[in-house]
C-alpha cells in the first residue's frame, strides 16, 4: 500500500491572502516569518490584517534566518507555548515554513528532543493544539504543500531533512502577486530547485501515477517560464509559483534523490545556497542515475521537445538543456567556479559524502550508491566533468 498526502484547501491567485479573512472560528494566530522583505512588500501588514478581520488575535514571530537552526526552532516553539495559538502561519521563504512545521511539532509536544523526530516518519501526532498554514514568498521549496523540513545543526554543519506527513499544511496560500518582488539571483537558485524536485520526483522510486504528471507538468512549466521569469516576465513568474507547487506535491509523494542528498550537506559546508547546489549537481547526477532508468530522462525530454533519436541522445539533450538553464540564469554550473577551493573541499569530502549517503533522500535514489561513487559525484560536479560510470 502507498500513500499520497496534499494540504486540505489550496488557494491560489491574485490577493490570494484575503482567504484568511475566512478563518472564523479560531482564537490567536502566531505569524512566523523571516526578515524585512515580507514587511517591505507590506504583506506581512495583508497578513494580520486578513486574520484580524476574521476576529483573530495576532502575535509576530520574526528572524528565522536563511537556513534555520534548531536554536530558532526551540526559541519559537517556546513563543508558541506561551502564548497559545490554534493557528500557526508562515509567510515568507521556504526558510520560515520549515522553521515553523519543526516549532509546531515542540509546541504541541515540548517532552520531545530534536532526535527524537530527525530521523523520517517519526513524527508525533499534531493537530491538537493548532492547525498550520503556510503563504510562500518564493517559487521553489513547495515546503507550503511538502512533508519535509530542513532545519541546520550549526555544530556538526549538518542540515537534516526531517519528514513525515504530519507536518504537511492544512492550509496553502499561493498569492501570485507575492514572489513579483524576488530579486533575480533568488528567482534563478529556486526555480533551479523547483526543477530539480520535479525531475528527481519522476524518477524516484517512490513515484507512482499520481505523481508522474504532476511532475512532468511542472518540468514542462519550468522550462517555459523559468527563463522569462528571472528576465523579470512578471505574469512567467506568477506561473512558476504555480509550477514550483506542482513540483512539490510531485516530490512530497514521490520523494527525491542523491541531487538533494549532496545538496543538504555542500550547501552547509560550503556556504552555497540550496537551490543553486542543486544547479549544480542535477547534471551530474542525472548522468549518475542514468544507467538505472535512462527512459524515465528520455520520456522528459519528450515531453519539452528536445531533439533525440534514441533514449541516450534524449538524455544527453535534458543534460544539455539544464546546463544551458543554468547558463541563461547566471549560475556558474561547477563548484571550483562557485568558490569552492580543492583544500575545502578534500578536508570536507569524506564527512560530506558519509552525510549524504544517510540522507533521507538517498533512499529513494533511482540507482543505488556508495560513499565511494557519492565521492565521484562531487568530485565531476566539483570539475565540471561528465559522469561515466
């Protein structure tokens, strides 16, 4: 038996917010968030607005930074039992979403430890206390419709994707007039994340039929619009919100692979932002994985009309087609050529390659893999070298 979990109410559009407004019922509402950037764009002001005018009172729970720690979690969680909400809402990034999915698990249960729930579907039960909504700011984590969380060990420079379908949202609020203000770099490195969800969706092993052309779609989706929406196309932008979204109700289900295991581990080690280490790697490793299924790439590349006689030349298109993405989009397509040095790198490689092979989305990796092999990866998408083995 298998299993495919989406949020209760998805609402989507224009001033999509004001569907807070219909939130009767419930008593407080904690707002977590980010920076300046939501409160700049004044939707953090159409937020409480919305849920004052649905009677709710309201409390700001601001600062989750870039990559939210477990310090953060705590903190909120903390903020939570004290005053009480029977609705949570995240606005902003895939940052604060994920930051405030780990806060609602310690605030309806504080007996817990991080290690308790770091490991996949361990989760407990939530809903007891509060319901969950989430208003992304960007289009690429999909955390608004997702069962994972990615919150970062700044001891150990460790990010851990915790999972369970507990903490997808009840409530997903897709406010296209909300990511217009993402600045360019930021529009490229989560569009390249959206991508890479998807495409890892549709060949994981967990994919299923109910996963498969939601995936597809968003790929097809992404390869229009990514583009036109970094060159600032703000009605492309408005539909890569929505793509981003179908790319992450592909994956929640479908779960991912080895592109976001190196992803979680270089991105901490090396300072690089998630999405475009995922740039970055997804050449690679579609080449990697490509020896366990080379139809599933050639049936995408199909699909957005890539030249190709044979499921090999198809495949080599889709390698092609993502370098030349990451090309239009400005992101350098190695890591020597993002910054990285060989010396951080070789006193890195072991722990990060050890890391990633426990990752959670390892598992559902199309092709099985090895510290070894885990090494070669990153040391092609390090150089810039084709995967042959």
């Amino acid at each position: 038996m298998a299993r495919f979990t989406l949020p209760r109410d998805l609402y989507y559009g224009d001033h999509a917010i004001d569907e807070l407004k219909n939130l009767k019922g419930y008593k407080k509402a904690i707002i977590v968030t980010g920076g300046s950037s939501m409160k700049r764009g004044g939707f953090l002001q159409q937020t409480e607005d919305a849920l004052h005018a649905a009677g709710l009172e309201t409390m700001l729970f601001e600062g989750v930074e870039p990559d939210p720690s477990i310090e953060t979690v705590f903190k909120g969680a903390k903020a939570m039992q004290e005053f009480g909400p029977d609705v949570i809402v995240a606005i902003g990034g895939g940052s604060p979403i994920d930051a405030a999915k780990a806060m609602w698990v310690f605030y309806e249960h504080p007996e817990k430890t991080f290690d308790d729930i770091k490991d996949p579907f361990t989760m407990p039960r939530l809903r007891e206390k509060a319901i969950f909504v989430a208003i992304p700011s960007t289009s690429g984590t999909a955390s608004e419709v997702t069962a994972f969380s990615v919150i970062t060990d700044y001891s150990t420079n460790i990010k851990y994707p915790l999972a369970d379908f507990e903490i997808t949202p009840d409530i997903a609020i897709l406010d296209t007039s909300i990511p217009q203000t993402m600045p360019k770099q930021l529009t490229a490195h989560t569009g390249m994340d959206a991508l890479t969800h998807a495409i890892e969706a549709y060949v994981a092993t967990a994919r299923s039929s109910f996963s498969d052309p939601l995936a597809l779609k968003a790929i097809s989706d992404i390869f229009d619009d990514l583009i036109d929406s970094y060159n600032g196309d703000m009605e492309a932008r408005g539909r890569m919100h929505i793509a981003q979204c179908l790319a992450g109700m592909a994956f929640s289900n479908a779960l991912l692979g080895i592109a976001h295991s190196l992803a979680h581990k270089t991105g901490a080690v090396f300072d690089i932002p998630h999405g475009c280490c995922n740039a970055i790697l997804l050449p690679s490793v579609i080449q990697y994985n490509s020896r366990a299924c080379m139809e599933r790439y050639a049936q995408i590349a199909r699909a957005i009309g890539l030249p190709g006689s044979t499921d090999k030349q198809l495949t080599d298109s889709l390698v092609n087609a993502v370098r030349e993405m990451n090309k239009k989009l400005g992101i350098a397509q190695t890591y020597r050529e993002n910054g990285v040095t060989e010396e951080l790198l070789n006193a890195n490689i072991d722990k990060i390659c050890e890391n990633a092979v426990k990752d959670p989305c390892t598992s559902s990796n199309p092709r099985p893999i090895d510290v070894e092999n885990m090494k070669k990866v990153l040391l092609c998408a390090f150089n810039g070298d084709d995967v042959t083995f």
